[in-house]
C-alpha cells in the first residue's frame, strides 16, 4: 500500500469515526438533556458517561481528519489548508466545552443530592449546563463545521481528490448548514428543522470517506520544483 493510499484510508477511518461518535453520543446523552427528573431522580449516569467518552473520541477525531489530509490538501492551497486544520481545532474545542457541560450535571445529580442540595436550585445549576452543551452544540457542529466543509470541499473540488459530484455535496452542504444554523440561532425555527439541513453535510462526509476508502484518491496533487527566470519554484502537478 502506497503513502497516499494510506492517508486515503486513514481520512476515511477517521471521517466515519466522527459520524459514529457523534450519533452514539447524542444518543447517550439524552437522559440527562431532555429528562427534567434526571438530577433528582435515580440517573443513568453510566449511559451519560458513555457519551462523553463517545465524544471524546469525536474530538480526536475530528482534528484527525484535518491533520490526516493537510499534507495533501496543502499542495493546492497551503493558507486554506492550514485554515481548515484550526478550523477544526475550533469544532473540536467547542465539543469539548459541551462534553463538560454534560459531565458537569452527572457531578451535580451525585454530589447535590448526596449533599440535600435544594431541588428548584439543581434544577436552574441544570438548566444552564445543558444551554452550555445546546449552544457548543449549535457553534461548533453546525456553524463553525459548515465552514470547515465548505473549505475541504472546495479544495477537494479543485484537487480532484475525490469525483466532484461529492465534493459539490460539500459546497452546498456546508453553507447550508452554517445558515441553518445561524437562523436557529436568531429563533426562525428550531433544531428539528435544523437537523434536516444537515443531511446534505452528512452525505458529503460518509460519501467522501467511502470513496477514500475504497478507491483512494482520484488525483493526488504532488509538488515539484521548476526552473524559472526568477529562479526555483514549487508547481503543482499531478501523479
């Protein structure tokens, strides 16, 4: 197996770990965002640990993928390349408040009820960790991941790292996203609408790293140096 068949494979490893994390947790996660007896009530703290841990996961994944794919990207356009690595640094530093957050009620059910903390006040403790998780969740997953699947579907488009059907999916996707996101954000709709408009980023990141996957990449970017009147100069050509 080649370098670049390798990094193919690896980005999209990595791709489908943050699909999966990122369900599983949200999953996990549900008892303690949306059951209002959560922090008094028996819990299911295991569950929600679980979720954390899942979204751990995400984070490193989510910076892998960026990490995995600047070596190649970076050949077509360095500052974007390098714009989309802190890009997903960003989503990944936004998740991680959200997975405290969420951690944070699971400390809050043990060690309040342990202490006969008042219930109205563990309630409001409660009702402003999971806005901390909702808000990271829309910020980072929505808005700040339009913008980082916009830039690698633009140069995955001019690179032809992938048949460009699925970086279209990309382009369109990603600014979809961001608006939706930035509508829920001023309260034109709410999140089940939003989680319609995420259908299209979601099938560009499974569709792109099927295709790393199976087929590698379509065209890799390789840079050479040529001799010009000004002196050395790195090119882009294909392999």
């Amino acid at each position: 197996m080649t370098s670049a068949r390798r990094t193919a494979v690896a980005a999209g490893v990595l791709f489908l770990i943050t699909e999966v994390s990122a369900i599983a947790g949200l999953a996990l996660y549900q008892p303690a965002l949306t059951d209002a007896g959560y922090l008094g009530g028996a819990g299911a703290d295991g569950r929600v640990l679980l979720g954390g841990l899942c979204e751990l996961v995400l984070v490193a994944a989510v910076i892998g993928t960026a990490v995995t794919l600047y070596p190649v990207i970076r050949r077509r356009h360095e500052s974007l390349a390098l714009a989309h690595v802190a890009g997903r640094i960003l989503e990944a530093a936004l998740i991680a408040v959200g997975i405290v957050s969420v951690l944070s009620l699971v400390t809050l059910r043990q060690d309040g009820a342990a202490a006969g903390a008042d219930e109205g006040a563990l309630v409001a403790v409660g009702q402003v960790l999971v806005a901390v998780h909702d808000w990271t969740f829309l910020l980072g997953p929505s808005v700040v991941l339009g913008v980082n699947s916009l830039v690698l579907a633009y140069l995955v488009y001019r690179s032809e790292l992938a048949p460009r059907p699925i970086a279209v999916l990309g382009l369109v996707g990603g600014p979809l996203v961001t608006a939706s996101a930035v509508a829920v954000l001023f309260g034109l709709y709410g999140p089940a609408a939003h989680a319609i408009s995420a259908l299209p980023v979601f099938a560009w990141e499974v569709s792109f790293a099927v295709y790393l996957i199976a087929k590698g990449f379509k065209v890799f970017p390789v840079a050479d140096r040529t001799v010009t009147a000004g002196g050395m100069r790195p090119e882009l050509s294909v392999a």
